[in-house]
C-alpha cells in the first residue's frame, strides 16, 4: 500500500487521545429537561409542570387506595411549634437533620452593623435567633400534640391522612436527597393489633401501586439515621425488632436503591412522648406509612424516561386516568 495514502486513513495526533465526555449524569438531566430547576443550594430545587403533575397524580392515586378507610385529613405547614418539637425527642436522634426558622432581633444599630456586613461580604447573621418555629421534619411530627389534646382515643382507635413540604439538612447532588421535599402519610393510633395490622395492609397495597407502576422494588427491613455513636445501637434495635420497612427502587444506582415508602412502627414511644391514650387508658401504639412523592417521581423519570408523553399506557393510566 502506498505510505502516503496509508497515513491518511489514521486519526490526526490531537484526535488519536480524545477522551469520551463523560455522560450526563440524572440529575443533570433533568436540569437540561426542565424538570428540576436550580437555584444554587444542592438539594433545593424548583420544579416544571410536568414535574408537579406527576406528584399530584400520585397523590390522587394515594387517596383512591386509601380513600375508603375513612382516614381523617389534616393539612399542616411546612413549620411546627418550636416546644413541640423539643418534646417530640427529634433532636436525641437527629440533630443533624433539623432546620430551625430564625428572625433578625437587634435594634437600628445593629440593622447597620447588618447591612454593613452585606456590603463587604461577611457573616450577617450575628443577630438573628431563633422562632417559636422549626421546620417540618416528617409530616406526622405536628399531629401527634394534636391528637394528645384531644384526650382518649375512641374504641378502634384514630386515622389520620396527612401530607406536608418536610425539611431535612443533608445537601446532596443525588435528586432523590432534596432538603425540602413532600411527604404523604397515613397514621394510625390504637393498639400494637390494630396498629400493626394497618401497617402490614399497606405494605401489601403499597407493594401492588408500585409494580403497577412498572417499578422494580424490594421490600428491605431499614434503620433511621441516627446520629452518633447511641444512634448506632438505635438503629441495630430498630432493625433487630423489625419496626421499619422500606420499599426501595433503583434510581440513583442499582447499589444504593432509593427509599420511595417507608412503614414504621413506632411501639409506644409517641404515646408516652405526647400523652397519647387508648379508650382503656393504656398508652397508645402508632404506626405510619410515608410516600415520597419527589422520589417515587424521580423513580418514574428513570424507568420510563424524561419524556412523560412516552410512558407505558398502563402506568399513564394508573396516574392520569
């Protein structure tokens, strides 16, 4: 062959070592797709019509499977009572997770010492302090004062349908890990039976709206994230009594699935905490399931695709009708 004609069939030297750009990654293609929206804090995120349309359709699809129980609606802010909150014992187990709602309290000087601090760029914080408000850290969390208040629960108990913006302080790139992010729940209050027996129906129901979603999942027995080193023996006992499910979907990496629904049994410990009792005076067990409305959404996105137009008809139906 001749040598001239030869050297023209090979790649030039700055085209021999070019690298393959690396592929986008979900997050960032929702971003490039319009769906999430950023706004310069990870975790925080603005979301497209398209986004919303599919939580509210979960959302409805919730309240079809759970419509005929006769739960009791309440819909509380994303913010609680600061002294409920203390109560409730979120901050022993999870310090690292709470957001807390502060408020500028210094006089003129200050608002110029303030302002002055802006300007050249400094800490401007140095005379703000805390509200009587704290952020939502699970919708239940504002319920069970309320129902404590109220006094002895009737003979079957209490149901509750709750759903709230929630706010937990772990900044992430996986979309899946949002520091603000929706939450709908289903909680019940009465006897470790009647309790226990709510959670295992929805485990069941739970499993089935997920596979008619075309999901892939598994049933796992999990922990919270406690904090510390008492957090890890927390956790070994709340998996060693099996007190927590949770339905996982691959959506970030087949690895590390995503908690999409979450099924606790909390025994006693918000009966004692808030004075919560039985008809018969005994201290009442509670229970709920938790839907992750952004997750089950980001799970939709990454098994059927960005574009909602081309899902399978049967998930479409199962969502939009």
């Amino acid at each position: 062959m001749d040598q001239s004609l030869s050297s023209d069939l090979l790649p030039a030297a700055d085209e021999a070592f070019v690298e393959a750009p690396e592929p986008r990654s979900f997050l960032d293609r929702l971003f490039d797709r319009g769906l999430l929206i950023r706004t310069g804090v990870d975790g925080l995120y603005g979301r497209s019509g398209a986004f919303e349309s599919v939580v509210e359709a979960l959302d409805r699809l919730v309240s079809r499977i759970g419509g005929s129980d006769g739960a009791e609606a309440l819909r509380f802010p994303p913010g609680m009572a600061r002294a409920s909150f203390e109560r409730s014992g979120y901050l022993k187990g999870f310090p690292h997770l709470a957001g807390t709602v502060h408020s500028f309290c210094g006089n003129e000087a200050d608002h110029a010492r303030l302002l002055a601090c802006l300007d050249a760029g400094e800490d401007w914080t140095a005379k703000q302090a805390a509200t009587d408000i704290v952020l939502t850290p699970a919708a239940c969390y504002p319920l069970y004062p309320v129902a404590a208040a109220r006094g002895r629960l009737p003979e079957g108990g209490l149901l509750f349908d709750l759903q709230s913006y929630c706010f937990r302080h772990e900044p992430s790139l996986e979309p899946t890990r949002m520091q603000l992010f929706r939450m709908r729940e289903y909680v019940r209050m009465g006897t470790p039976e009647q309790v226990l027996a709510f959670r295992e129906l929805w485990l069941a129901r739970g499993t089935t709206m997920m596979r008619d979603l075309g999901l892939p999942l598994a049933i796992d027995p999990a922990n919270d994230p406690f904090f510390g080193r008492a957090g890890k023996m927390l956790a070994n006992n709340q998996r060693a009594q099996a007190l927590k499910f949770e339905l996982n979907v691959p959506v970030n990496s087949e690895d590390k699935p995503t908690a999409c629904l979450s099924f606790n049994y909390h025994q006693d410990h918000f009966g004692t905490t808030w004075g919560i009792h039985q008809a018969d005076g005994a201290v009442a067990h509670t229970a709920c399931v938790g839907f992750g409305l952004e997750r089950i959404t980001l799970a939709l996105l990454r098994h059927h695709g960005l574009d909602l137009d081309a899902w399978p008809a049967s998930v479409r139906a199962q969502l939009f009708g």
